[in-house]
C-alpha cells in the first residue's frame, strides 16, 4: 500500500503557531522533506521529533519529487514542510504535490500559518476579494506584463516582498497603479510585529527615509470601480458617436445592439443615442 504525503504548515515566527495535529503527523511520519534542513532542524529540536529530514528545494524540486514519489509509492508516508508557513504557497511544495497526484497518492494539507492570510486579515483593507500574486517576477518583462494586468484589477492585492527590493517596487506599484492606499505589514507574529496604512506615495518616502528590515507582506487597496467606469467614458468621448458605434459594429453587433452598448459606455440612455444618431444624420427616424 502506497504511502500519503502531508503537507505541513509551520510557524511565520512564533512557535506557538504551529499545531498540536502537525506535531504529531511530523513525529509519526518515516520522512520529512524539508526546504532548508538546516532550519529546519531548530523546529523539529524544540518540539523533540526525532523524525528523518532530506531536502526539497528550489533547485533539485523535479529530481527529488520523483524520488519522494517512489519512497510514497513503497509505502513510506512522507510530510512536508517549508521554511515557514504553509507548503505550496511560494515555495516549491507545487511541484510535488503534483507529482504525487499524478502517481495516484493521497495527498492531505494540515493548515496553519501563511504570510499571506495573516496579513490581509489586518490590513485594514477589503478582505471578500483578493488577488495573491506572491512575489513580482524578476524578469523585466514578465513583471510589467503582470503589474498591467494588475491595473485595473479591483481586489484587493497581495505581494510578498524581500525589505531590499521593496523600494524598487512600490515605485513600479506607484507608476502603474496610481497613489492607492497600502498596508504593509511586518515581521508577522514576531516581537517587531508592524502595522503600516499609508499610501503608496508615502511608503516610497518612509523607505527613503529609513532603510527596511525583516520580512514583508504588502496588501494593495484595488482599483475603485468608480474610476474605472470615468476612464471608460472619457476614453469613449474622445470618440465620435460614428466612430463609437462603427467599434461595435466591427465587432458583429447589429445596429441595435451597437446603440445599447455605446449607451453603457457613456453612461446615457439608448434613447438619447438614437436622438443624437438622427441629429447627426446616422439613422432614419422610425
Ligand atoms: N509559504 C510561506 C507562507 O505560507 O506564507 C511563504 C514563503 S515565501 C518564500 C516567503 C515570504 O513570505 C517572505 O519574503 C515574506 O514576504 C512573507 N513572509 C513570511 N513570513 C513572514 C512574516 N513573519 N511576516 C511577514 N511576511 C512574511
């Protein structure tokens, strides 16, 4: 019988945070896999498991998933743990947990802390929709692409960021998505827990100011659907009424149809469009 893999979430900072269900799946367990061995060894101490630890990282997470996957498939039951928070969430935990599913094993999360949560429940700001994009990608090109996806995104945006690039980025954040509100939230669960509202200009400065230290976890106000719907229509009144309507044609609408969507971009009624559509000498008068 195959064994199952558990992942395990670990504490963000305070030990206490970790749960009396993963203590005891990680002391029962034949092996843990653990993203940094090293650090890990100081957690697996204090709560006195004894258990095997081998390393799952970043950069052998293919080859060792295929190992992992043969000692589950012999019957070993396998928990993994990162080097904080829950396994899969910007770590290497995803590949894996494929691997395993895809060799038919049952696979179980026992949840705990994640940077992420934790963060936007105390960031002051909308918590029913949220976007989680982890870190930025490194790659120039790849990062605009995701910060212009971003911009007219109304949830609320979590990042995950390193305290020497976090000047770096609220200035990209700034150029992109404009002066919104932003909470950045520190050292999560630690003795220097912070709190910071301010708004994205102001961050910037508050860096400039003060180099920043420890871990870091931004919760970015969404675009104000409001403002989405000003920039709509001034976009649209920059057209003619025969441009706007030719778009919509163009794109398979009969007439009336096209009259009822040039009527929602500019905020009036499909009455007035027709008006002004005979004013113009663009319809017949039915
Ligand atoms: N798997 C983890 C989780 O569930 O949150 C996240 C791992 S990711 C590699 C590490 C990033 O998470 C850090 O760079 C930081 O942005 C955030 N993070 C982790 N612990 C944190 C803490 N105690 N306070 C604030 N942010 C934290």
């Amino acid at each position: 019988m195959s064994g199952k893999l558990y992942l395990c979430a670990t504490p963000i900072g305070n030990l206490e945070d970790i749960t009396f269900r993963v203590v005891r799946t990680l002391k029962e367990v034949n092996l843990i896999a653990a993203e940094d061995t090293r650090h890990s060894i100081k957690l697996l101490n204090h709560f006195g498991i004894k258990t095997p630890m081998t390393s799952y990282h970043e950069h052998n997470k293919i080859d060792k998933a295929i190992y992992l996957v043969e000692k589950l498939k012999e019957g070993q039951d396998i928990a993994l743990i990162t080097d904080a928070g829950t396994p899969g969430i910007s770590d290497p935990g995803e590949v894996l947990v494929k691997e395993a599913l895809k060799a038919g094993i049952e696979v179980t999360s026992l949840p705990g802390p994640c940077a992420a949560i934790t963060a936007l429940t105390i960031s002051g700001l909308s918590t029913r929709r949220f976007s989680f994009e982890a870190f930025l990608p490194s790659d120039k090109k790849e990062r605009a692409k995701v910060l212009d996806e971003l911009r007219n995104d109304t949830r609320t945006l979590i990042l995950y960021e390193a305290p020497h690039r976090l000047g770096k980025t609220l200035k990209e954040l700034y150029e992109v998505l404009g002066d919104r509100r932003i909470t950045l939230v520190k050292e999560l669960t630690k003795v220097h827990e912070s709190i910071l509202q301010v708004t994205i200009k102001e961050a910037i400065s508050m860096v400039e100011e003060k180099v920043p230290k420890g871990e870091y976890v931004l919760i970015v106000e969404g675009k104000n659907p409001q403002e989405i719907e000003e920039e709509k229509r001034e976009r649209w009144e920059s057209f003619s009424l025969e441009e706007h309507m030719s778009y919509y044609q163009g794109k398979g609408l009969n007439k009336k149809e096209a009259m009822k969507a040039v009527a929602k971009d500019r905020g009036i009624s499909k009455r007035e469009i027709y008006h002004l559509l005979i004013q113009e000498g663009l319809q017949e008068k039915e």
